[in-house]
C-alpha cells in the first residue's frame, strides 16, 4: 500500500480581527473563521510515532494567529498573507487550501459568513 497524499488539517479557528474597507471594521473589528488544508507528507510520521516527522499544529496556528493580528482591508489579501506566511515556516508544503471567513458581515443580508477560498500548489 502506497500513500498517494496526506493533509494536515485545522478546522475553524476563531478570531476577532480588524480586517475590513469600513473606519468601523477596523475600529471594531469582526469575528472571522479560518480553516486550513496542508499538503505535508506524514508517511515517516505514520512508521515513527515521532512529532519531529510532521507539522506542528501549534505551530501553523501560531503563523495563522499573527497574520490575523495583522490589519488589512481585503480578506482576499490576509488569506494571500497567511499562505505565503505558511510557506516560509514550512518549506515541505506541497499545497495550501485556506477558506477565511467573516461571520456576520455588514453588507445587510442574513447569513453565516461571506469570505475567500484559495488553493495554492507548490512546487519543491
């Protein structure tokens, strides 16, 4: 049996940010979700049960949690940052998928979240 691809995951972590085109976002700022999918290879992780063969989780957020303390006006822009952020601290990456989202955005309309989806692949 051959792994084909393995991804490290953080799912919804949660933050209260100053991202956003209105004075009032910035000065307030907003709750935004932000989940993560890490092509890493955790073949020698699966064989060692030692944690020096993968990604620390603590570490991506710890890269995700500065990024987002960052104030930017477009979350298009914050989740361009996070991935080039996240491929320098980790320079195995094979791909990056980021979805970043506001929750209750001020644009009138009842809904969850409005935000950004990307996917990057890197090649090594």
């Amino acid at each position: 049996m051959t792994l084909s691809s393995s991804f490290i995951i953080l799912r919804d972590l949660r933050f209260h940010a100053r991202h956003g085109v209105a004075p009032q976002e910035t000065a307030v700022g907003a709750d935004f979700i932000v989940s993560l999918r890490l092509g890493y290879d955790v073949s020698r992780a699966m064989l060692t049960d030692d944690v020096a063969h993968t990604l620390s989780y603590a570490d991506a957020y710890e890269v995700v949690r500065r990024e987002m303390a960052q104030p930017s006006r477009l979350v298009e822009h914050v989740a361009g940052r996070i991935a080039s952020a996240l491929q320098a601290a980790f320079p195995a990456l094979t791909s990056i998928d980021i979805v970043l989202t506001k929750v209750n955005p001020p644009m009138g309309a009842d809904c969850l979240g409005a935000g950004v989806e990307a996917h990057w692949e890197i090649k090594n």
